[in-house]
C-alpha cells in the first residue's frame, strides 16, 4: 500500500503566490498592451520555434518558466482584444469577464446539474440577457457559442414539428429548414446533425438590404407542404456574419404564425444590438420568435466561449433534450440544465457575464456598442470619401463594413486579385487585422467593429493602411 510520500506529487515548484502573480503581471501587462494599437505582429523567434517543436517532456520543469513560455506564445498569436482587429465577428476579452473565467475556473462547477448558486446565476444572467434584448425568454442555457445554440434551438423546433423525432429518426420523413442565402453555415451543419439534410435547407434569395424575402419564405413553405415535406423553422438572421444585415422579422413571424411553423432568430452577432437606439428599430418583431440565440464573446465583449439560446417555453427545449439515467438524480427537476441542453459537463459560463453585468451595468453595455455602430458609419464615410475605395454594401445596418480597394485605371478582371494581395500584405504588416471576403462573387475587405477598445482613430488607421498598401501591391 502506497503511502502519501510515495503518490506522485502535482504540486507546482513554486509557491502558489508566486504563481499567481507571475500570472497576473502576464495579463496586467496584455492588458496595457490592449490598450493602444502596436506597430506590427512579433513573429515566432528561433528559441520559441524550438520550444514547440519539443517533444512531449517526461519531467516537469519551472512553472515560472513555463508561464513566462506561455506569455511569448500570446504575445505572438492574433490577438483578437487589440483595437485594431477588424477581421471576423471577434471578442474583446472584457477585463472582468478573464476575471470570471479564472474564478469560474478555479473553482470547477459543473452546471450540468444543480450547482448550488451558480444554477442560481445562471437563471439570473438568462433573465438579464433576456431583458437586455428584449426577449421574453422563460428559459435558456449558456453554450460553447452560436453553433451549439442554434443546433440546440433547432432541436427543439424538429420534436415540435415532429413529435417523437428525436426517438424514431427521420427515416422516410422528409423536412426542410428555411433561412437567407447568407444565413451561417452552422444552420446547415444543423439539418446535418439533426437527421434533415443540407439538401433540404431552403437557402432563399435576399432583398436590397440583403435580408431574406418573407414572401419567397411564404411560398418556400407552401410549395414544400404541397409536396408532402414538413417545414420544421425558419431562420431569421439578426446581423449576417457577412455583412451585417438583418432579417424583418416582423414580417416573417407573420408568415410563420399564420402556417404553425416555429421562427428561430440567429443574433450570435447582432442581436446585442436591439438594446440600442440607434438600431433596435432593426429588431422589431424579436419578442415573437420561439427562440433566439446570442454570442456574448461577440457583441457583449466577453471572452470566448460564451454562447446563450433562449427560449419562449421552458417545455420546447426539455421534450427535446431530456433524459432519465440512474446516474443522474432528479432531485431538483427544475435546476437539471442536461435535460434542455446538449452537454453535460458545462462549465460556469454564465459567470463572467453576471459578473459584466454586476461591474459595468446594462447602461455602459449598450453604450459601447452604440460607440462601435457609430465607428462602423465613420468607416463607411471614410472609405466613400477616398475614389480609390469603394463601398460594396451601402450604409452599414450593423458593424460590418465591406469595402475594396479600386486603383485608378486597373481593370476590373484584375480587382480580385489585387484585393487578396492587399489583405495578405496588411496581414504580414500587421498594424491592423482584417479578412477577405466574397460579397456577391467580389473579393473584398470585410472589417467588422465589435470592440469596445477601439477609437475613432483606430478605424481612419484603417483606412489610411488600406490606401497605403493597396498603392504598393497595385
């Protein structure tokens, strides 16, 4: 019998103080980094190189080593917190929501069943986000992110279409999802995972502002049940990943309520934005959907993962997802999250955004992203005032603003090209971050303002980079 001298020992070489305070001069120091735009991205040096081509180690080494490692790699990798990421729909790792996640952490409470107050906190933070937007959830959870949520939320509209799907399949059932050709691509991983099929997703033409057409949606559904194919939700998208826009779903609530079919509203990125003035006209119609799902590491600044789905009926998501197993006690049915989401071992997300909501309050929220749907109109004023630059998608409805550089007399065979080169030498610069994009078969820059660090200063640099380089790749 082994005594306790003789167990192998996980215990670090330093002292726990010591290690966290390394620890937190590495993001103390991040975090005056985030601050301010810096001039280029650090490559990997020779000795990192070398590090990470190492071989798996047999024995451990100076935990203060090791997180003074770990601080290079991040200084070194994409920084999505840094003022002047434009690219993707990016977080802005909000101060105290890193704070969160290391408490959350430490602590290790598994919200897969009841977790004393942290279930509590997590039925808070869901009635919070809820009002933030204007949804009358009577129940949620929080997720890994947008995919998970809309799979979770399309789950729950399959059993209601189809009751008894989740126990016999979709053998011999044919169903059809319906959203904007623009819509993201988790809708149809969605009818992959469900047992629908991406064949059967209704990928419908969009109107001028890019939103999908409830009248093609109308007759989508009406030709489908005319063929013996069961409609099982529309998705309304509330902010496209590619440019923003966002579906009237007023209008397509009318349109499913008048055939029984459940409207899903995808506000990963968006939806953040019904909570303002400026936009929340936008959203009319939100507070009829039967469920809507939210990404607080986009818009809500949080720190990845940090995904919410929201629900009309508590019962939709627990006759779609609930289970009796001996292992699983349901001594407080209420409080039992694995029975109306897909994971069970769930970290305390919900944390970091009750905690963002305690410290900053709703108010200094919405006013953040009031300041990035300003910065994203600025953006577009600036890129129309420059003829070598040329807006693809008129004002922006959100935060995204594609645009393509247009040097004087180059041939529009050749504008393609010359976009991707500029976009591969602004990421080799690396003064500000941005991504390529197609909007409608033109390869273009697709910035996109969702941090709260970034200055009106911030996007004109934008700008003024895109010129500079676009003139020398020209």
């Amino acid at each position: 019998m082994s005594t306790a001298s003789e167990l192998p020992s996980l215990r670090l070489d330093a002292s726990r103080e010591e290690a966290l305070e390394r620890a937190a001069a590495i993001v103390a120091r991040a975090w005056q980094s985030f601050d301010r735009a810096r001039p280029g991205q650090p490559d990997v040096d020779e000795r990192l190189g070398e590090l990470l081509r190492a071989a798996l180690p047999n024995t451990g080494s100076s935990v203060l080593a090791a997180l003074d490692d770990a601080a290079q790699v991040l200084d070194t990798s994409i920084a999505q917190p840094r003022p002047r990421f434009f690219a993707f729909v990016g977080s802005s790792g909000l101060e105290i929501g890193v704070l969160g996640d290391l408490l959350a952490s430490c602590f290790d409470v598994n919200l897969a069943v009841w977790a004393g107050a942290a279930s509590e906190v997590e039925d808070q933070a869901v009635r919070w986000v809820s009002e933030f937007v204007g949804y009358p959830a009577a129940a949620g959870a929080f997720t890994s992110g947008g995919t998970i949520s809309n799979v979770t939320a399309l789950a729950a509209a399959r059993e209601r279409a189809l009751p008894g799907a989740r126990r016999d399949g979709m053998a011999g059932t044919r169903a059809a999802l319906y959203c904007s050709r623009e819509a993201h691509y988790s809708v149809v991983r969605s009818a992959e995972l469900l047992g629908i099929g991406s064949e059967h997703v209704r990928s419908l033409e969009i109107d001028e502002l890019r939103g999908l057409r409830p009248e093609a949606v109308a007759e989508a559904i009406d030709e489908d049940r005319a063929a013996g194919v069961s409609p099982l939700a529309v998705v309304a998208t509330a902010g496209t990943t590619l440019t923003g826009a966002v579906d009237r779903i007023d209008a397509l609530a009318d349109v499913c309520a008048s055939r029984d079919v459940w409207l899903h509203v995808d506000g990963a990125y968006g939806v953040a934005a019904a909570s303002t003035t400026s936009a929340g006209h936008l959203f009319g119609g939100l507070d009829r959907a039967d469920s809507v799902t939210l990404d607080a590491h986009k818009w809500l600044y949080l720190p990845k993962a940090c995904g919410v789905v929201l629900v009309r009926r508590h019962e939709d998501l627990h006759g779609a997802l609930a289970h009796e197993e001996d292992y699983i006690p349901h001594e407080r049915p209420e409080h039992h999250m694995v029975d109306i989401t897909l994971e069970y071992s769930r970290p305390f997300r919900a944390l970091k955004l009750w905690l963002a909501f305690r410290t900053h309050g709703a108010e200094a929220i919405r006013a953040a992203i009031e300041q990035n749907l300003g910065q994203a109109r600025l953006l577009y004023d600036e890129v129309s005032s420059h003829d070598e630059l040329e807006p693809l998608c008129g004002v922006p409805q959100l935060s995204i603003v594609p645009f393509r550089h247009v040097p004087p007399g180059m041939p529009e065979d050749d504008l393609d090209d010359h976009n991707a080169r500029l976009v591969e030498q602004l990421q080799r610069q690396g003064d500000v971050w941005v991504a390529p994009a197609r909007v409608d078969g033109t390869v273009c820059l697709r910035p996109c303002v969702v941090n709260y660090r970034t200055t009106n200063d911030d996007v004109r640099a934008l700008v003024d980079a895109v010129l500079d380089v676009g003139r020398t790749v020209a």
